[in-house]
C-alpha cells in the first residue's frame, strides 16, 4: 500500500490548522457563530494557500452536529462523511476538466433537491476557466440561491471571473505564508512525523515552497525520500558572479552546467528572475526580502556589487527570454544568449543597454565627486603642436614607482585595499532610508587607523548625526571587513552665521572726547541727524564742556 502523502496528510481539518490565513478564518468563524453565513463565497490566492482545505471546513461546520465556537467537531458522521468525500451534503467540482453549461445544470438541479444536512454546499475549483455559456448559468444561480444552499468559487486568477459573479459573491484572499511561517511549519511536521532532515535542507524546503504550504510539504517529502539531505549541485550565485565581474564564458559554463544536472531552461531563467528579484529587494526594500537569514548578508553583498540598474536589465532580459522560449524550438540556445548580452553590455547595441551603461557612468562619476575626486590629471600634449597627443591620459607614463623585487624576501599577504573613504556611497546605500537622509549631506575628511573622522555642515547637524552613529560604524566596518569607530565633527568651512561685534569693539564719538576732550574731531565721523529731533542745549553742553553757545542774532549769553 503506498504512503500518504505529505501535504494529504498534514491537510487542515479545523480552521485552527489553517496557517497564515488568519484574516479568512476570522470572517468565516464569525459568520458560523453568528449563524450569518453568505450563500456565495469566493476564495481566491496563489496555488497551495488553503483555498479548498477552507471550502471543506466551511462545508463541515455548516453540517456539523455538534459545531464548537465556530469549529467542527470532526468526530461526528457528518464531518467524517465530508472528511472521506462521501457526504451527500458536499458536491465538489472542477471547473477546469467540466466547464461546460451541462455541468453547471446539473448543480443547479442538484440544488433544488433536499439534503440530510443543514446545509448543501457546492465547490467548485478554478471557476475562471468556466466557458461564458456556464458563467451565465451559474450567475442565474447566484442571484436567486435555493434555501440553505451555499456556493464556494475558488480560483487563483480573479480577474477572469466576470465582474458580474464576483459582484454577489464575497470575496476572500488568500494570502503566500511569510519564510518564518513555512519555516515554523516544517519544523512541527518534522516533529510530528518524526523526520530527520539537514539545516541545509530544511532552508532549500522553504525557499522551493515559495510562500506555498503544499509546494513546501512536497519539497520535504523529497528531502525525505533523499535521505534528508539536499545537493545544491546548480548554484545561482555562480551566474550572479559571472554577471557582476562581466565574465561571457563563466556565464556560459555555469548555464551549461545546470542543464547538465538536468534542469529545464526555462525553470533555470525563472530561477534566475527570482535570484535576481531578491538582489533587486535588498537594495530598495530591505524589509520585503524573503530569504532564510543565512542568506541575507549574502544576497546584500551581490545587490550591492550588481547595482540597481543592473539588476532591472538583467530581469527585463530574462523576462524577454522566458516568453520566447514558449515557442522556440530550443529554449537553451536563447537563454544562452540573454546570459552572454547581461555579462557583455558592448555586444548588445539596444537603447535600453545603452541607458542602462549611461546610469552605471553617471553613478561612478557620483561616487568620485562625492570622495572628493573631481578632477583628473591633464592630459600629455605634443610640444610641438601644442595639441594633447594621441591617446590622451592613456598614453600617460605611470607616476608611480614600483621597488624591485626581491626574490629572497617572501611576498607580504594581501591586505584589503577598501577604505571607508572609497567605499562611502555603498555604505549610505546599505543603511535605512532616514540615516541616509541625516547622513547625505556629511563627508568623510580622514581616515587614522580605524579611526573615521566625518564632517557634517554645522553644529546641529552634527548633533542629529549622533543619534545614528551606531549604524554608520556598524556598515563601514561590515563593507570594510574590519572594525571602525566614527568621530564627528563640524566643517570648518561652513558659515558660521552673523557675528556681532562685543560692546568693548564699539567706540564711538562720545567716548572718544570723554577720555580726551581736546582731541580734534573729524568731521567724516559725523553724520547728519534727522531733521524732527530736537537737540537739548544741556545735552550739548554736558557733551562739550567749556563750549560757548550763539544765538542766531549772534549776541553772546
């Protein structure tokens, strides 16, 4: 007798074995325990979400004997007759293999007919490949149900189900279970079923699931039937290496050797879309990465190396590739092709490599300008003409001198030629997006030992930076491979603003004849008054002792 399958086995019986669908079991609980549930339903979501394990359990409640808080009690005749498939109360059809309006009369036919049960319930799978005579059908249905009769549609394409239908129905999603979900999930069925399986292999279990809890139990009954271990024989990071260092033939040899181990070209390219999807994530959202954590800081490293725009020409042509190969007689001869113009841009002459090259200059020019690179030496030039000469900087005898080599002395280890200084850019890159922003405007102005000295604009920015300073040393000393600590300091540079002069700078008139009343004046110092103000004779005079004052007949007083 065969075994039972995985994911047959482990199938959910109860809405409380329904994982990562805790929105769907919510609304349908409350409904039972409320006893206001819909005549039509329409569960929709990717392939092995629960969609149909939720239809079957909605059916038992719905004709439970002895229902609890909204969960069937799996025990009575009812709930085993449906557990078995042979329940009078269930009818289940395929809409794909019976799509045809004769099938849709018979249920609505069967539907006017009496039942043991509380409840009729009809499923029917993949209700978007109904031909229009059907949909039609079973729309006249929908408007007017017979009583106690309850339609559930499931169907992972929506959009193809007419707007009418979906109209009358109430629709549910289904949602992909997170990486921590399916790995929470494996590791019970492990325990559960007693299997032993590698760490390895539990990773390659979750990752080949795919948000999927059926593709993830079937993975695992392979893993199982191996003896618990995986070969990871076709490395994806070998192609990603072979597309950052522009290598043709390494590109090449890596598409030959995965198609030696027997896997399809066009699963190989839709592998290589995903691979490149999570480098493209880990550039701009970080947060929406679903990869085991061991493969984070992996995956980071090469998004970094790879760029941005890199990883958007790489998917774009790969995507191109995927839907010709649906007709080409030989689908490995083109993705041959995609690989070898991704790791040699100068072969391919389209507009959308020519942009992609003209980002990848204007990044490099950014990065010198923001190291402090602006310029480049001149060029040499021909004296007699007084024209640069040909060849330009290329033609440039090397500045620097190179110490003989000393064949008795053994060779230094290489060090790390990567400062924090060159690497700068990629570390703003890695960080959050608001350390990016307080950090944008900063430089680095030296680097002592692992000692790097930052330069913010003034002051208060200064101050702002040192509430991320943490995360600053934590990405230099990861992109450099050694520990660093940051300092922080203001540019000298930077305006300091308006400086008011002190009260003991300021001299005027006054204090110049207080200290020396016969000191001459110079009449430049003297500014005219304006003409509505009075000026007292008392005032004068206590300003100008000894002086005299004529009235304008010039009489003396």
């Amino acid at each position: 007798m065969a075994m039972q399958s995985l994911y047959r086995r482990y199938r959910p019986r109860r809405f409380a074995e329904l994982r990562g669908q805790e929105h769907v079991v919510k609304a349908l609980r409350n409904a039972v325990i409320n006893e206001r549930e819909g005549q039509a339903y329409l569960f929709s979501g990717p392939r092995g979400t629960g969609k149909t394990s939720t239809a079957r359990i909605l059916a038992k409640v719905l004709n439970c004997q002895n229902p609890t808080k909204g969960e069937p009690c799996c025990v009575c005749d009812s709930c085993l007759a449906v557990d078995n498939g042979t329940s009078y109360d269930v009818l289940e059809l395929d809409a794909a293999s019976n799509n045809g309006v004769d099938e849709i009369r018979d249920i609505i036919e069967t539907a006017s007919t009496l039942s043991p049960g509380r409840h009729r319930v009809f499923i029917l799978d993949e209700v978007h490949m109904l031909s229009k005579a059907a949909s039609a059908a079973l729309l006249k249905t929908l408007e007017e149900p017979p009583p106690n009769v309850v339609f559930v549609l499931a169907t992972t394409d929506p959009q193809k189900v007419t707007e009418t239908i979906r109209s009358r129905v109430q629709h549910l999603v289904f949602h992909l279970l997170s990486v921590e979900e399916l790995d929470k999930y494996v590791r019970w069925v492990m325990q559960d079923a007693n299997l032993v399986v590698t760490q390895e292999a539990i990773e390659w279990v979750v990752q080949e699931g795919n948000g999927s809890a059926r593709d993830t139990l079937s993975a695992l009954e392979l893993v199982v039937a191996g003896g618990g271990t995986v070969e990871t024989s076709v490395s994806l990071d070998e192609f990603l290496e072979a597309l950052i260092e522009r290598d043709q033939g390494r590109a090449l040899a890596a598409v030959a050797f995965a198609i030696q181990q027997g896997l399809d070209p066009r699963n190989l390219a839709d592998d290589l879309v995903r691979a490149l999807r999570d480098a493209f994530l880990s550039l701009m959202a970080p947060e929406l990465l679903q990869v085991p954590k061991s493969r984070v800081e992996t995956i980071s490293i090469q998004a970094l190396r790879l760029g941005a725009a890199m990883a958007v020409r790489a998917m774009e042509v790969l995507g191109t590739a995927l839907v010709d190969m649906r007709h080409a007689p030989d689908p490995r001869l083109l993705l041959e092709v995609a690989v070898v113009r991704l790791a040699s841009p100068a072969l391919d002459d389209s507009m959308a490599t020519l942009m992609a090259r003209l980002m990848t200059l204007e990044e490099t020019v950014r990065d010198l300008k923001e190291n402090g690179m602006t310029t480049l030496p001149p060029a040499p030039f021909n004296p007699a003409t007084g024209k640069v000469a040909v060849g330009g900087r290329a033609m440039a005898p090397s500045t620097s001198t190179q110490a003989p080599v000393n064949a008795d002395v053994p060779a230094a280890s290489p060090v790390s030629t990567a400062s924090p200084a060159e690497i700068w850019p990629k570390v703003l890159v890695s960080i959050k997006k608001i350390t990016q922003a307080v950090y944008k405007s900063t430089s680095i102005v030296s680097v002592d030992g692992n000692i790097v000295t930052i330069a913010a604009p003034n002051t208060s920015h200064m101050d702002r930076c040192k509430n991320y300073i943490g995360e600053i040393e934590a990405a230099i000393s990861k992109l450099c491979g050694s520990a660093y600590l940051v300092r922080l300091t203001a540019d000298a540079t930077a305006s300091r603003g308006i400086e008011r002069p002190s009260k003991e700078a300021i001299r005027t008139i006054v204090d110049e004849v207080k200290e020396d009343p016969e000191t001459p004046i110079d009449p430049a110092l003297l500014i005219e008054g304006p003409a509505n103000i009075s000026v007292s004779v008392d005032v004068i005079k206590g300003v100008f002792p000894g002086a005299i004052v004529v009235s304008d007949d010039k009489k003396k007083r």
